[in-house]
C-alpha cells in the first residue's frame, strides 16, 4: 500500500516537474523580450547585463509605430491569417467527414499521406510556390500567402478534425437528412457544433501557423505594402545596427493578438486538445 503511494506520488511529482519546465520554456523568453523592450540601448550595452531595467521607457513601443508601418504589417497578417484559416478548415471539414462516413478505400493510409505532405520542408516549396505565383501574378498579394498557408495547414487541421467526426452517431445526421437536409447542411447544421472544441482547435492551430510563418511571407510578398508582420519587424535593423529594444518591442506587439485569441477562446481550445488525446 505505501509502495503505490509513494509509486503514485513519484508520478505526480514527475508530471509536475515536466509541466514546470514546460511553462518555463514558454514563458522565460517572452519575460526576457518584454523586458528588453523597456530598456534603453545604453542600459542593454551595459555591463554586467541586468534583468531589471533601472528606469521604464515605452520610447522603444513608441518607435515601432514611427520608424516602420506596423499597423500595415498587422493589418496584412491578419486578413491572411483569418482568410487561409477560414478557407483551410472549410476543406478540411470537407476532406475530414469524407474520410469519416463516405466509406473511402484505405482511409488510413490516405491519413498517412496527409501526414507524410505535412512533414515536408517548407524550403522544398519556396522555388515551385514561387514560379506558380509568379505566373499567376500573385505576387505581392494576399491570395499568394492565403492559398499555400490553408494548404499546409490542412493535413493537420483534416486529422484533428476526423478524430472528433469519428464520435458523432450516425444516426444525428441521418435525423437530419429525413428533416430535409442535404449531406453537407447536414454536417455544417449537426456535426461541426457537436465537435466546436475540435473546430477551435484546429482554427487556432491554422491562424498561428499563418500568423507566424515568415520564409513564404518574404519570399511571395517582398514589397512593404504587402508585408506581413513577421518579415515587417526585420526592417528595424540597419546595415551596422540591430536595435535589440525595438525589435523587442515589434516582437511583443506580435505576440499580443495571438496571446489574446487563445485567452479569449482558451477553454474551447483546452477542451478540443484534451479531448483529441483521450479519443487518440
């Protein structure tokens, strides 16, 4: 008996050790960003290096906003963001409740090439991507970053969505289709608000991906007007200088939209996460 107290114990300390260092790994960086972006050059050069600054300056958030056109950066980050999320979970619901009650041949393995194409490169692509938007004319346009990001997003976004699909009956959307639905009002009307958790989840997953993705956006949208955020917040170094203040300040205004989405619809994320791993 107090063998397996102590067994049981052992584990809970283990599992708190892991999340500790965990939540350490996340949250240590963006401590040390934050508070670089109060400091002064002059303070950041000093030696020794201090944790603390001495005196609070928001000159350096101040200067994010003068030296470059970050509310253009946002703006175009986040119109591609929501438009490729937007447009990958439409397909992967599509692909996800194909895969789940249409009966295809080998629905495994057409999930595990999904999963392979997910685990490709993404500087494989760069030169294709390149020459498709370039003969397109898609250059410098929102639809040459929105169209690859739903598409890389999706394999992902199509497996978490199958393992929720795979626990709504049968018989819910059979229900709705005596009630006059067609297959698809079916599933858009009863299974996608039954899986919400998993719908957040992978929305979530897809905007982030978007929202942070940076060889694409410099490489498909290389002039200032169409820059997303990512490749914006490379403009404030110069030649012979790397104002490590600013940029740590451009970098926390990066991070707060994401911070805010996933505060805002944190449960529903928690939930669609926890419960993906039980039914896996």
């Amino acid at each position: 008996m107090a063998h397996g107290m102590k067994r049981v114990f052992d584990r809970r300390r283990m599992v708190w050790l892991a999340a500790i260092i965990v939540a350490a790994n996340g949250f240590i960086p963006v401590l040390w960003i934050l508070l670089t972006s109060l400091k002064t050059e002059t303070e950041l050069m000093r030696l020794p290096i201090t944790i603390l600054p001495d005196t609070l300056t928001f000159m350096n958030y101040e200067r994010v906003f003068t030296d470059q056109p970050i509310h253009l950066f946002l703006w175009n980050s986040f119109m591609v963001a929501v438009l490729s999320t937007a447009l990958c979970i439409v397909v992967s619901a599509l692909a996800a409740y194909a895969l789940v009650r249409l009966r295809l041949p080998m629905p495994g393995l057409i999930l595990s090439v999904l999963l392979a194409i997910a685990m490709f490169p993404l500087i494989s692509l760069v030169v294709p991507l390149f020459q498709t938007m370039r003969n397109f004319g898609l250059l410098n346009t929102w639809t040459a970053l929105i169209l690859p990001y739903a598409v890389l997003s999706m394999p992902v976004c199509t497996m978490v969505l199958v393992s929720f699909f795979q626990d709504i009956p049968n018989d819910l959307e059979n229900a709705a289709m005596i009630d006059g639905c067609t297959r698809v009002g079916a599933l858009w009307h009863v299974v996608i608000p039954l899986t919400a958790p998993g719908v957040f989840t992978a929305a979530i997953l897809a905007f982030v991906n978007a929202w942070d993705e940076f060889l694409l956006a410099l490489t498909l949208s290389p002039r200032v007007v169409s820059r997303t955020l990512p490749v914006g917040i490379t403009l404030y170094q110069g030649e012979f200088s790397f104002p490590w203040p600013i940029i740590s300040a451009a970098l926390i205004v990066a991070i707060v939209p994401v911070s805010i989405l996933i505060a805002v619809f944190q449960d529903r994320v928690v939930g669609g996460l926890t419960s993906g791993g039980m039914k896996g």
